[in-house]
C-alpha cells in the first residue's frame, strides 16, 4: 500500500510540475508577444502560446488543457479588456490545443514529424484548421467588447489567426523535434559543423533582415530573403527536423526583432506591415523547409529499411545455400563414382550437370556475401583479421585457383612478384578484392593476356591488375566503384556491380585505396595500394 501510495504522489507531482511549467511558458512567451504592436492589445502576429500548447497536448495529453484554460486567462487579463472576454479568449486557445490534438492523433499523426504526410497534418489541421477556432473567437470578443482595432474584421482575424498559425509551425515543431531522445552529439566534426551553420544563419539573417549594409554588394544580396535559403537548406539536408526547427526560430527572432527596429528588407513600411512582411516570409519558409525535412527523413528511412532487408534476406539465403552447395557436393562425388560403359552415357551427363549446378550454386553464394558484405558496409561493422601475409604466395594461390576459368575464356595470366614481400593484412579480405578485379579482367579482357603484379613502394605495397580487353570510358571510371553500379556497354555479363564497391571499402578500411587506369579498347588496369602494415 505505501509503495502504491509513493507512485501515485510521484505522478501527482509530476502532473503538477508538468501544468506549473505550461502555465509559467505559456504567460511567459504571450506577454512577450503582445509587445509586438498588438491590435487592441490582444491580436498579433507573433505569438508562440500557441505552439507551446499544440506541443504540450501531443505530447502530455488532454489532461494539461487547464494550464492552457489559466495561462490564456491571465495573460489577456493584463491587457486591460473585460474578464467576461479573458475567459472567452482562454476558452478559444484552449480548444484551439485539443481540437488540433484530438485530429491530429485520429490521423495518424507521428510527432517526430518525419513523414510528409505528418508535415501536411500540423499545416492543414493545425497550423490553417485549428486556429480559426481562436482567431474567431477572438474577434467575437474585440466586436463586443467595442475595440476599435476591430473596425476592420478581415484585418483583425488575418493577424490573430496568422499569429496562431506561426505558433502551430515553428515553436510547435522546435519543442515536438527535441521531445524524444534529444542526446547531443559527440562528433567534434558535427559540433563544427552546427556551429558554422549557426554563423551562416546568423550572418544572413542580419543581412537580410539587420541593419543596412554600408556596401554595395551587400545591399543588393539583402535586397530579398533568397540570401537565407542555403542555410536552411543546409539544416534540413545535414540536421533534419531539428536543425531546421532551430534554424527557423533563430531567423525569425533576427527578424522580428529587425522589422520592431525598422531595418533591412521591409524598412520604411510601418511596424505592422514589417510584421506582417516577416510572417507571411516565416510560414511560407517554415512549411518548405519542414517538408523538405520530411521527405529526406523519409528517404533515408527507405535506405535503412533496404538495407535492413538485403541484411535479413541474405542471412536467410545462406543457411539454405551451404545446405544444397553439401548435398550437390555429395550428389557429384556420387555420380563420380559410377560405372561407367559406352552403352550408358549417363553417368557421364550426371557429372556435367551436377557441376553445372555447383558452380551456378557458388555463384548464387558468392552473391549472397556480397549483398552481406553491403549490409555490414553500410552499418560499419565491417571487421578485419589482421596476420602476416605473403604477397606473392597470395597472388599463386589466387592464380592456380582461377586458372581454369581464364583457360575457357582463352586468357592466359601472367604473375610477377619480384621480391619477397610480406605484409600485415586481413588475408581473405584482400583475397576477396584481388579475386573480384581478376574475375572482372578474365570476364572482360576478350581472351587476352592478363598480368597480375605486386611490388613494394616505400612501406606500401601496390598490387596491379591489367588486361587488354574493352577498356573502361573515362566518364565511367568513377562512377564503376559506387554500389550497384556498372557498365552500359556490358549488361549482358552478371553481376550485382557490387564487387568494386565492396573493395574500394576494403582498401580504404586498411588505409588504402583502389583505383583504375583504362582507356576504352585498349584494357584496364586497377591498381590496389595498400600499406605493409595497417594504419
């Protein structure tokens, strides 16, 4: 009964930490607003309650509406109009919250705001829908309370209900952004990164929105607000949701703050119209942006997805692959031996075609590892065993190994290892890539002579492949060692166009690289350098 009794005044005080904290952000950030050149001292266009609201109830629930129902109350009451309004006024901002969260979760609403879809829900239901609610009902009572901003109805609802609406797409999406594991990074490279974009963003937005520049050049660039667009585009590409949530909301304090002081784009106008000029900017921009956002967020989880799959399907693949490699295995040494006689060619057909099947089953196999070498790659757990290894034992092995198969494509390999060169390398690894560039010259080389060579280069050790076959277009040499990508011109040859990907990683995973020197009809020749010992 005590520990029951201690969890339930753990979740009251949380409870009330929690409605304390919205009413206390809430009052906070709507007193700041109304200094904003508020019409009748309770409309404006910059008003954040809104979208600490929105954000409070999606993510704490319907129960917080009372901090929401006594903030908007007393925030307006401050401002001089009847208590009978205060109370209409808090009765709207708090519908305006739950109506919004209550659609929003029947749609399917994801707060992480990573989906498109999620971004046109907070713009459609929220930011345009939901805050009708408010502005109506707010101009209801600037009518019947006699306040002469009221004069123009149209003009009064477009501020209140365009102050709302900002609230819904850049305070709303800042705090939903941050809810859910919000840990920092500990890349130094990342926290540079923030921090230059943070400069950029700021620089831009003072040009923009700042004082004059006193240079030509300046001027001009800060004539529009295209000059901003780089950055932005910057944080929704590098930081998704969160680094565009913070990009926004700096350029629009730069702004607000510009357009109370009369500088930069829209100098010269009133202080409602620079408002209403940053606003119409801010909604425009943050609905772009946080779509952008979105769909990157989506791509990048189809990627992770695929690659989840390739890593699942090929773990799959493989156990029912060495099941039937053993069974063709037993099945070939089987019909090896049976008697043989001329009047029954059986056997003999039994041989053929049972080795066929081996070697389309180790094709299949060898697929297999690279689509798991992929799936490892792209997850950076691609591990190395490093040993001594003996350059020029290795490449005979790999020689004696392939020489069958360049015999039929009628290729003849020549191996040349001038001195004995040892290396600390993972053997198979590097096995791995020099058996894939041999395999691509036997396949390419049009039945020509190949060289295999290895010889030491201060303390690396550069490892050549070279054929005479069809030669690789300039234009294509960079492109050949992405994943999945190959040649035009040789579609009829099988293949994933994994092999080069995979060795490039490989190489560079010891501190190496891999590289190609082709010119087309006259051969290739891919050179693998890699250190003697891994740095």
């Amino acid at each position: 009964m005590t520990a029951a009794r201690a969890a339930q005044d753990r979740r009251l005080l949380r409870r009330a930490v929690a409605l304390t904290s919205l009413f206390l952000a809430y009052v906070v950030t709507a007193r700041m607003g109304l200094t904003f050149d508020a019409l009748g001292g309770i409309a404006t266009t910059v008003w954040p309650p809104t979208g600490i609201a929105l954000a409070a109830v999606v993510l704490g629930g319907i129960r917080l509406w009372p901090a929401i129902a006594a903030a908007a109350f007393v925030a307006n009451a401050m401002s001089g109009i009847p208590l009978w309004g205060c109370l209409a006024i808090a009765v709207g901002n708090t519908l305006e919250a739950v109506v919004a969260a209550v659609l929003l979760r029947r749609a399917g609403f994801d707060r992480r705001l990573q989906r498109f879809g999620d971004i046109l829900l907070l713009i459609l239901v929220a930011a345009t829908g939901s805050t009708t609610i408010s502005a109506g009902v707010g101009l209801a009572v600037a009518r019947l309370a006699g306040l002469s901003a009221a004069a123009r109805p149209a003009g009064f609802f477009a501020v209140w209900w365009i102050g709302d609406a900002l609230g819904d797409l850049l305070v709303a999406p800042l705090i939903l952004a941050f809810a859910d594991n919000p840990r920092p990074s500990h890349r130094p490279l990342r926290w540079l990164e923030m921090a230059a974009l943070a400069v950029a963003t700021t620089l831009s937005a003072i040009v923009v929105f700042g004082n004059e520049p006193s240079w030509d050049v300046l001027r001009s660039l800060g004539r529009g607000t295209y000059l901003l667009a780089p950055a932005l585009i910057w944080a929704a590409v590098r930081f998704e949701q969160r680094g565009v949530t913070t990009t926004l909301m700096l350029v629009c304090a730069i702004g607000a703050v510009s357009a109370r002081h009369d500088t930069g784009t829209a100098a010269g106008q009133s202080l409602h119209d620079r408002l209403l000029f940053m606003q119409a900017y801010a909604a425009v921009t943050a609905a772009s942006m946080l779509m952008l956002a979105a769909a990157l967020s989506e791509r990048r989880a189809a990627i992770r997805a695929r690659d989840e799959f390739i890593s699942i399907a090929s773990h799959e693949l493989k156990t029912p692959l060495t099941a039937l490699n053993l069974r063709l295995g037993e099945a070939l040494r089987t019909a090896r031996r049976l008697p043989r006689s001329e009047a029954d060619p059986l056997p003999d057909k039994l041989v053929h075609a049972t080795a066929a099947a081996q070697v389309s089953a180790d094709h299949l196999g060898d697929l297999v590892e690279d689509l798991l070498d992929v799936s490892r790659l792209t997850a950076g757990h691609l591990s190395l065993r490093i040993e001594t290894v003996d350059v020029g034992g290795l490449l005979t092995d790999l020689v004696a190994r392939m020489r069958d198969q360049a015999t039929q494509a009628g290729s003849t390999v020549d191996v040349s290892c001038p001195a004995a060169i040892s290396a600390s390398w993972d053997r198979a690894r590097v096995e791995q890539v020099l058996t894939n560039l041999l395999s691509n010259a036997i396949k390419y080389g049009m039945g020509r002579p190949i060289r295999l060579s290895a010889r030491r280069v201060g303390e690396r050790v550069r490892v050549s492949v070279a054929d005479e076959g069809l030669g690789i277009p300039r234009a294509d040499q960079a492109r050949i060692f992405r994943a999945f990508e190959r040649l035009a011109t040789v579609q009829r040859i099988g293949g994933l166009g994994l092999g080069l990907y995979i060795g490039q990683q490989i190489a560079t995973a010891h501190g190496g690289w891999l590289s190609v020197d082709s010119e087309p009809g006259r051969g290739s020749t891919f050179i693998l350098e890699l250190p003697r010992v891994k740095e």
